[in-house]
C-alpha cells in the first residue's frame, strides 16, 4: 500500500503555527526577564494540570492534522489512482474505530441497536432490537456484558496506573538526577510539595489521564464506549476527530487576529493624528456591525464561491477545508478590534514614557522603537489576549453551527453534533449520548484552556500580582 | 455639555455611512445580484432568464451606482446603491423574500424580544453584583476561590448547552413550564420565565468574575483605607463605599448593550421559539435572505452606536473631566 501525502491549507498553518511557536519558545529560553514569567505560570498547580489536558488535545489535533490518501489496490502501477477519502495518522491509529460502522444509533456499550426490526430467530420472525454488528459482537449471551465491562474497566485501570506509576518513576529519576538529590530525598521533597513546581498536580493528573486513557482502550476494542450516530458512527470516533476542528478554530483566528490587531493598534497609538483617527474610524465600523450578522454575510459569500468554482478542490476534505480556514479568517477580521484598543491605549502610555522619548531625541527610527521599545512592552497584552479567545473561539464554532454559517456540515465538529443531536431529543427513550458526547468534549478542552490563560494572565499582567 | 453632545452625535454619521458602504460592498459587489439569484433558484432551475426574472421581482435589475439609461437626478436614484442600501437612512428596508415589509416586521418582533432580553439583562446584572460582593467580602478564603472556580466552570460550558438543559430538565421532564412558543400580552410570562432563567444563568460565569475584578481593584484605593481607618465595619465599607463607586464602571459599560436589547438573542430566541428579531434574524440567514439580513445589520449598527453615544453621555455626566477634552 503507497499513500499520497495531502496537505491542506490548515494543515500547513497549523504547523507554520508550531514552527512559530518553537522558535519563540527558543527564544524566550535564552533571555531570562522572559523566561521569569513562565517559570511562575509553571508553579501554578492549576495551570499545569490543564497545561497536561491541554498537551492531549494538542497532541491528538497535531496527528489529525497530517493527511494523506490511500492508493487504490486494484489501480495499474504506471498510473497510480488514490482513494478520495483523505485519511490521518490519527485515524490510521485508532484503526477500527472508524471502519466499524453499525446501521443506526445505539447506546453506549450496548450490543444492541437502538431501534426495533424485524429478526429470524428459530425460524420466526420476531420484531425485536438487534444485535449489533460490532459493538460486544463477541459475547454470547447479553447477561455476559456487564462482567465483561468490569473486567475490562478493571484491566483499563490497571494498565493505566501501571502506566502512570512508570511515568511517575521516570519523572522522579529526571527530577532527582536533574537536581542531583537522592531519590529518597526527592520522594521526601514530592511529598511535602516542596520541590518548587507541582510535582503533586503532575503526576496526579498524568496518572488520571493514563487511566482514562487505558480504559477507553480495552473498552473500545469490544463496544461502542460512546455509542453509534445516526448513521452508525462510532460516536468517540467523532468527538476525537472534532478535536482538530476545535484546535484550528482556536488557534488559526488568533493567527489571523495579531498582525490586524498589533500593527493597526499600536500605530494608532504611536503616531496619533490621522493615522489614529482613520484605525479608529475602521474599527469602530467594524465594531458596530453584529459580528454573528458580519460573519454570516462573509459566510454565505464563501459558499457562493465554493459552489461557483467546483473544480478548484479535488476531494471534499479540501472542500470543507477551504470553508473552516474562510471561517477563521472571517472571525479574525471581525475580532482584532478589541485587543487593537487594547494595544493602542497601552502604546499611548508609553510613546510619553522617558525611554521612548530619549530614543526619539537620539533620532532612533520609528521602526526601531517600534520593534525594540514599544512591542516587547505590549507583548504581555497579546499573549494574555491569544489565550483568552481561545475558549471563546471554541463555544462559538457550536454556536455558529447552529446558526448554519459555521464549518462544513461533512467536517466533524462539535458544533455540527450538537446540531444533530438536538433534533433527537423528542425521541423516546432519548438519544442523549452524541450531545453529552459533544459537550463534555468541548467543555474539557475550554476548561483546561481557561484555568491555563488564567495562570498566564496572573503571571504576566503585572496588575494582578498579589492579588488573587 | 450640549456641544458636546452634538460633536458625539456628528461622529456617528461617518461610521453609519461606513457600515453601509461595507454592507453594499459585502451583499451587492462581491456577491453579486446574479449569484444571490443562482443561490435562491437552486442548481437546478438556473436559466439566464430565470435569474432575469428573480432580479426583476427583487428589484435588482438597476445597475450598480449610476444609470445612464435614465434621465436628470434619476441617474443616481434608479440604482441598487440607492434604492437598497441609501434608502436604510430613512429606516425603509424594503420586502423580504416572502413579500412581507421588513420595516412592519422589525417594528412587530421588538416586542418580544424586549421582554425577553430586559429582564435577562436587569436580572443579571443584579444576580451577578450580587455574586461578585459576596465573592469579595469573603475575599482570599475557600469560599472565594471556590466561588472564582465556579465562575470558570460555569464559563467553559457551551451557552448551548443550557439552553437544551434547561428545555430538558424544567420543561419536559419535570413539566413546570412549557417547552417554546410565545402568547400576546400578560398570558406570556410562562414562557418567558425559562428563556430567562437560562439568560441569566448563562452569564453569571463570566459577568459575575468580571465585576469582582473591578470591586477587587476598587477595594485597593485610598478611600477604602480611610473608611476602615475611620471605624467602618467591613459591611459598612464593601456595601456602601466599594458598591457605589463600583457601580460607575459597571453602569457605564453596560449602557453600551441597552440600546442592542432590541435585537434580541439570536440563539434563545430560536430554540424557545420566540418570534422576536433574534429568530428573525436567524431565520434569514438559514433561508439566505440577504434583504432581511441587510436591514439587520444596519439596524444593529445603528443601535450599537446610539449605545456608544449614550455611553460617552453617562461617562460625562459620570465624569465631568471627559467633556473638556
């Protein structure tokens, strides 16, 4: 089997994004009135236990994010032909997740289908609840489920702190050899919480995270962990999948967001006069227009565009790709206003603080005092500002789902599971497990993100230091 | 105060005639009449002469900004610009695609969705002051950080998410009250109770954080080390002193969203049913009415800046310095 690698545009911004990310992080290593300030978010229990939530969902949206396409077994060999299903490493790794699809819905770790049909048993035909396809397909009996799913939880929980027990070992062993302490000492030192960074939290949430995750292993190879859609779909497979939806939203708006937002704001602020009036003028335009209207028009533009031109994408994937990257830029253009008026008036501040005049007086460019007096001063400002949209973005994907201008209906997003799963609540018995499937996701990955731009923003907004 | 209230006011026409170039820009020059017809036809039934007709019927047939075929001022008035989008000035939005006035329309849904947003709006902020004072009286305790952990909590949970709760657990399985729809005059409290109820809470989490950061930043100043230092119970102080000079920020920022009331919420009003501008709004955008959704983004622009006025007029009567500038 060949593959042929598929890079979408998200794809390669969001590694342009990591690229970016590791290079600043190189940089801030080396000075250390930069480094100070993460080295407090660091002894903060809180943010360095959702920093570890937050590393899995990285983690799991960087695998989704490398795409490729099959080649087609029985395609000749001088003329390759690749399946248009675009595929990724993340879904290679789940393996059958995917591909074991049943007809319709069913319940969490149930064996059965949702919904009643007619059967053959003993030569009858009876109308009951089927068996299904692959989820406890192999137990013989049903009153063989509920053992089955203790023995594996059991197994799942064992494994994991196994697993979180050889981590804890190896932390020690590089925290104590770092050190150069014993490692009774350092056990002594992890006991009292006096190692200087939450050593507690870490390794609590680590194991935590190891057990969860061992869990859903041994119980996903037999059962639906979290039932099967409309169409079968195993409902874990979807939420996993909509990580990387959420994550894009998230961090490429942002991307869009801070050229806009730093150059326009600190212009505005450093040279005054019609500059200033002309950015203000702009986004208090901008502003003024409700941004779910504002984005709903650009939407519906977009989709103009896409169906207008069909031939400028080759498989649906890049389709859909196309729209949730348009939808970024989109909520970008509507949301670098506030952090823009944010950074003008802090540059108003400090164009009249001595320094700034001093470099003026000495005939310092104004693109060196930019760069070199005004930016590093406001830097504080834009990270507490990417960090805190974070969530934001995510909650509003759902919303804008909703409203029908969000992503693709065919990407997976929690956005587009609510939307589906709200319709079949009317049902009885109810069909609650894709919305609180969606939710409990989404509500993760925005509370880990939110206790984390809480750490960052008490470490480095020097307003709120002492006080909490 | 009256100049400057005047000097505000003048400020506001250049942005109204931005939002309006850019709505045009958006809905006429980028996407094109032809398209909006296409869009509306459907794949299926788009002829050149079919898309002639839909323009016709919509009024879309003029060209963009100057008609040479007409005669005298008719040169600039026979157009789309002026007829759909100069026309908003006079608050005429014309009809929507299902032939009904827009302007009848607005006027009729304000209504409801006025008295679902006023009481989510005074209601909330009373619920969350309340919350923030009680936080910070009992400031650097557990029952703070406790209540700190409960505001990011109850933030990082989707707005949906409370909605479907609420509509679950009130009104299906436990029947209080009805699950949607809405009923004229008095008769509809009943279903405004919930959609209110799901307002407030869903906005104590980050309302309630962020005016106890505002009480915390007052609780530092010098007046508050006086009043102690004078004898005050800490009550005395927090409720009298902190809450009052707490409120001007409080107040002043949230005058900017009174006006926007009107509009409603997009997201409650669609799931409870609520034939407000909120639903109207959404309904819009889904049938990709592009009419309707012009007159809203317009009257939402109008409406934000008649806010920021109203705002600059309470922080200088607040504040009398600002009016000197």
């Amino acid at each position: 089997m060949t593959y042929l690698p598929v890079v979408l545009w998200t794809d390669a911004l969001v590694f342009v994004l990591l690229a970016a990310g590791a290079v600043l992080a190189w940089a801030i290593r080396r000075q250390e009135h930069l480094r100070a300030p993460w080295r407090s978010v660091a002894q903060r229990p809180m943010a360095m236990g959702a920093a570890l939530v937050l590393g899995v969902f990285v983690v799991i949206g960087l695998l989704d994010s490398l795409h490729y396409r099959e080649r087609l077994p029985d395609s000749a060999p001088g003329n390759p032909q690749y399946s248009v299903e675009v595929l990724s490493v993340f879904d290679a790794l789940l393996g059958a997740l995917r591909t074991q699809k049943e007809k319709t819905y069913s319940a969490p770790l149930a064996m059965q289908l949702y919904a009643k049909e007619f059967i053959e048993r003993d030569g009858e035909r009876v109308r009951d609840y089927p068996r299904l396809q692959y989820g406890g397909a192999h137990l013989a009996h049903p009153d063989e489920r509920l053992p089955d799913i203790a023995r594996r939880v059991l197994r799942g929980v064992v494994e994991g702190l196994a697993a979180g027990l050889i981590a804890f070992g190896l932390v020690a062993a590089w925290d104590a050899r770092r050190r150069r302490v014993a490692l009774a000492a350092w056990l002594a030192g992890w006991r009292h919480g006096t190692l200087g960074w939450p050593a507690r939290t870490v390794v609590v949430v680590l194991a935590l995270l190891a057990v969860l995750g061992a869990t859903l292993v041994q119980l996903a190879a037999g059962y639906h962990v979290l039932g099967t859609d409309k169409v079968g779909q195993d409902v874990l497979y979807i939420s996993l999948k909509s990580i990387r939806t959420g994550l894009v939203i998230g961090t490429l708006t942002t991307l869009v967001t801070l050229p806009l937002a730093i150059g326009l704001g600190i212009a505005a602020g450093y040279f005054r006069g019609w500059v200033d009036d002309v950015i203000q003028y702009v986004y208090t335009v901008l502003n003024s227009i409700p941004g779910v209207l504002l984005i709903a028009a650009a939407v519906l533009i977009v989709q103009v565009y896409i169906e207008s031109n069909p031939e400028l994408f080759d498989t649906a994937a890049a389709r859909a790709d196309i729209r949730l990257l348009a939808l970024c830029l989109i909520m970008g253009v509507t949301s670098w206003t506030g952090l823009a008026r944010l950074l003008r008036g802090e540059t108003l501040k400090l164009r009249t603080l001595d320094y700034v005049e001093a470099a003026r007086a000495f005939g310092v460019s104004h693109a060196r005092i930019l760069g070199r007096h005004i930016f590093p001063n406001v830097f504080h400002l834009v990270l507490i500002a990417i960090v805190l949209d974070f969530s934001g973005l995510v909650l509003a994907e759902a919303v804008l789902s909703y409203v029908g201008v969000g992503v693709d209906p065919s990407m997976y997003s929690w956005g587009n599971m609510i939307n589906g799963a709200r319709l079949e609540l009317a049902r009885e018995p109810i069909v609650w497990w894709q919305l609180v499937a969606a939710f409990v996701f989404m509500f993760t990955l925005v509370l880990a993100a939110n206790l984390f731009a809480d750490g960052v923003r008490d470490a480095f907004d020097p307003r709120q230091q002492g006080r909490r | 105060m009256h100049a400057y209230i005047l000097r505000r006011l003048l400020y506001a026409i250049p942005i109204l005639i931005g939002v309006n170039l850019l709505t045009f820009t958006l809905f006429f020059v980028v996407n094109t009449p032809d398209d909006m017809a296409r869009l509306q036809l459907g794949a299926k039934h788009v002829t050149p002469e079919a898309i002639e007709r839909w323009k016709t019927e919509h009024g879309y047939d003029r060209p963009l900004l100057l008609n040479r075929d007409a005669a005298g001022m008719a040169q600039l008035t026979d157009t789309i610009f002026f007829r759909h989008s100069a026309a908003m000035f006079a608050f005429e939005f014309g009809k929507g695609d299902d032939g009904r006035d827009i302007g009848t329309e607005i006027r009729t849904r304000m209504g409801p969705s006025l008295a679902i947003a006023l009481p989510v709006f005074v209601i909330g902020l009373l619920v969350n002051i309340s919350f923030a004072l009680l936080m910070v009286f009992f400031r650097a305790s557990y029952l703070d950080v406790g209540g700190v952990v409960l505001c990011v909590v109850l933030m990082s949970i989707s707005g949906l998410f409370y909605i479907i709760a609420g509509q679950y657990f009130i009104a299906k399985l436990w029947n209080l009250l009805p699950i949607s729809g809405f009923a004229d005059g008095i008769a509809a409290w009943k279903f405004i109770v919930l959609p209110v109820l799901v307002g407030v809470v869903s906005g104590i989490g980050s309302g309630a954080r962020w005016y106890r950061t505002i009480f915390l930043e007052e609780i530092g100043k010098d007046y508050v080390r006086t009043a102690r230092a004078k004898g005050l119970p800490e009550a005395r102080v927090l409720f009298h002193h902190v809450l009052k000079n707490g409120m001007i920020p409080i107040l002043t920022g949230a005058v900017v969203v009174l006006p926007l009331l009107f509009m409603g919420s997009l997201i409650t009003e669609s799931f409870f049913g609520i034939p407000g501008l909120g639903s109207y709004t959404i309904d819009a955008i889904q049938a990709q009415d592009f009419a309707v959704v012009r007159a809203m983004v317009f009257l939402g622009a109008f409406l934000y800046i008649v806010g920021l006025i109203l705002t600059d007029i309470s922080y200088s009567w607040v504040d009398p310095r600002v009016r000197l500038q």
